[in-house]
C-alpha cells in the first residue's frame, strides 16, 4: 500500500511540475538570479521598473516584454550602458556582472 501511495505521489508531482513548465507568458518579474552573485530581481527593482513597469509593460519607457525578439544579448547591453533616447546610462552605475546579469534575463524574453 505505501508503495502505491508513493508511485501516485510521484506521479502527481511529476505531473503538476509538467503543467507550471507548460506555461507560455515569460514571468515579468525575475525569480531567480542569472548569475548566482547577482539578484536580477532587486537590479530590476532598483534601475529599471520607475520607467519599464513592475511587469515590464512600459509607461515612461516603453515596453520590454519581449525585447529579447528585438534585441540581441549583446544589444541589450550597450543600451543598459549606454541609453539612449530618453533612457540614462547605467555604465557607471552598474557593474559588468550585474549589466549581463539583466542583459540575458531581458533577452529571455520572447
């Protein structure tokens, strides 16, 4: 009995991890680090969401949900650095490691 327990367990598990996987909007806000030194989600919070939006939905700036279809990695970077058309540079403020940091979660989003 406890081994069937265990496989129907497993199996709803397994299950439910496939479903959430399935999904097809790219999260807004960044839940993980992309560098294990950096917290893309405070980088977001602190440079980008006064004029990107807290689901990146424009309003000052414009939106960048997708902008990893428009934009290369590399591309995303020299903007970050910098701006352009309205957007200040952040070559200064920021580190190189947190400037790729947000350029590869950014150009995730497709």
């Amino acid at each position: 009995m406890k081994m069937r327990v265990g496989l129907v367990g497993g199996f709803l598990l397994v299950t439910a991890m496939s479903i959430t996987a399935c999904g097809n909007q790219p999260s807004a806000t960044p839940s993980a680090s992309v560098s294990a030194n950096v917290d893309v989600a405070k980088l977001y919070q602190n440079y980008c969401i006064s004029c990107h939006g807290n689901q990146l939905q424009g309003g000052q700036g414009p939106n960048i949900q997708k902008v990893g279809e428009r934009l290369t990695e590399a591309e995303i970077v020299n903007r970050i650095q910098k701006g352009g058309g309205g957007m200040p540079p952040f070559q200064v403020t920021m580190k190189e490691e947190e400037l790729k940091a947000l350029a590869v979660w950014l150009e995730g989003l497709k």
